[in-house]
C-alpha cells in the first residue's frame, strides 16, 4: 500500500468554498458535467490545465458552506492526489475522506508556491517541497484513513471490511 503523492501545485487563498469548488447550478449534471466547472468562480481554466496527481494548496477554511459531496466529487474525478490546506471545514474534511480524496492539514500554507512539485507522506505526513528542496510537517493519516481513501472511500471501505461484494 503506497502512502505517498506527488504531482504539482494549484494554489488557491482562505475560504475557499464549495460553491467554488462545484458551483450549485451544475448539481442537476452528472459529475463529468459539473467537473468541467470546479473552481471556475477564481479560475476559469482549471478543469483544463489541471491533471491527474496534482496537488491542490489552499490556505484557511478550505471546502466551507455546504455539506453536499459534490465538490469532493468534482475533484476526485480530476484525480486531484491531495489537497493540503492550514484548515478545512470539518464536513469537507470529512466527506473527502469518504469518498476516497486525501486531505493533509499543514501550519503553513504560504511557503508553498504554485507550480512547485510536492510529495505527500499521509502515513507521516510529511511534505516535501521537491522544487524549494523543503520538507514540512503536516497532519498523519490513521492508516484506516489511508486505508479508505486508497480503496475509494467509505463504501468499499466498508464492504472490504465486512466481505461484501
């Protein structure tokens, strides 16, 4: 079981919330539909420049407002590796867990630049900043957690777990 992420930063500021993330307007779509407008509100060529493995970098109260798993979704079907932020709303937090998309709290956020190329130890958590040749510390995982997020969430999780199918 690999513990680790890297691919490259897309860094965004405090507050970021799920409206954001997965505009309310597009909820009627299929996921595929609604990922083509994630965070087009602060910007507009995400979906498009934005690839498997990238790292999402974000500042205080990532994934604020709703409760709806939507934008986790949205995310998760960019392949988004990880999303590293000082703070998350505990509900995003959560669900993002559910649906099998890590999440690392880090002090610090702001030394972390757009671009560079990171690498995400979730057992120990630790983040290493391969382009500033920087290493920081950042919340662990329970290895249940990473347990759930590498089998896609809480659902095969749980199957896994209670032999079902």
């Amino acid at each position: 079981m690999s513990y680790k992420i890297r691919g490259r930063v897309w860094k965004y500021g405090d507050n970021i919330n799920t409206d954001i993330i997965s505009p309310g307007q597009y909820m009627s779509q299929p996921v595929e539909k609604q990922a083509e407008h994630a965070m087009e509100a602060i910007d507009p060529e995400f979906s498009k420049k934005v690839r498997p493995g990238d790292i999402l970098v974000a500042g205080h109260n990532f994934g604020s407002g709703s409760s709806r798993e939507t934008a986790q979704m949205v995310l998760k079907h960019h392949e988004i590796g990880a999303i590293i932020a000082n703070s998350f709303a505990r509900i995003f937090y959560r669900n993002s867990i559910n649906v099998g998309l890590p999440v690392v709290d880090m002090k610090d956020t702001s030394v972390i630049l757009e671009g560079d190329e990171m690498e995400v130890d979730l057992l120990e958590g630790k983040i290493i900043n391969h382009t500033q040749g920087t290493e920081y510390q950042g919340t662990k995982l329970p290895e249940h957690l990473i347990e759930m997020v590498q089998l896609g969430g809480l659902e095969p999780y749980l199957a896994k777990k209670l032999k079902f199918s």
